[in-house]
C-alpha cells in the first residue's frame, strides 16, 4: 500500500480508538467514584464506604488523566495500523 492511503486508514483507526475508548469511560462512569446520577437515585445521599455518606458527586482521582489515555490509545492504534499496511519487502 502506498503512503497515503496507509496514512487515511491509520488515522481513521485512531479516531475509533480514541473515541471508542471515551465512549466506553463515559458509559461506565470512570470519570466519577459517585456520579450524580447515583447522588439522584439515591435521594440525595449514598453511602460510600462504611459509616461514610456522599451528598455531592466525587470525582476519581484520575479523571483528568482519561483525555491522555484516550489520545495515546488512539496514536498506539493508529501507528500499529500505519506500520502493519506497510509494503513487505520480497
């Protein structure tokens, strides 16, 4: 395959990565360690731990890491893609 079609497909597998792993962080709510959603289910309180009650959503620690693995998955992806396409030598 020649340079620039290898380069499209790279970059389109790394935009699926990227996304899809963002799509997957979201819907399992990485981003939190209680959601709102729970807060709301919960009536206003969830417990947490033992003896411990949330009344606020608590983000995770590594919530501001996501966007990093994302878009590192997604050059990973991509770059594996673009060297795999490459023309084998006879």
């Amino acid at each position: 395959m020649s340079f620039v079609p290898r380069l499209v497909v790279a970059l389109i597998v790394a935009v699926i990565v990227g996304f899809g792993l963002m799509y997957y962080d979201k819907k399992i709510g990485a981003e939190w360690v209680v959601s709102p959603e729970q807060i709301a289910a919960g009536n206003g309180s969830v417990e947490t731990k033992p003896g411990t009650v949330a009344v606020r959503a608590i983000r995770s620690e590594t919530a501001d890491l996501l966007p990093y693995k994302w878009a590192i998955s997604g050059l990973v992806a991509g770059g594996l893609a673009f060297f795999m396409l490459r023309r084998r030598s006879a």
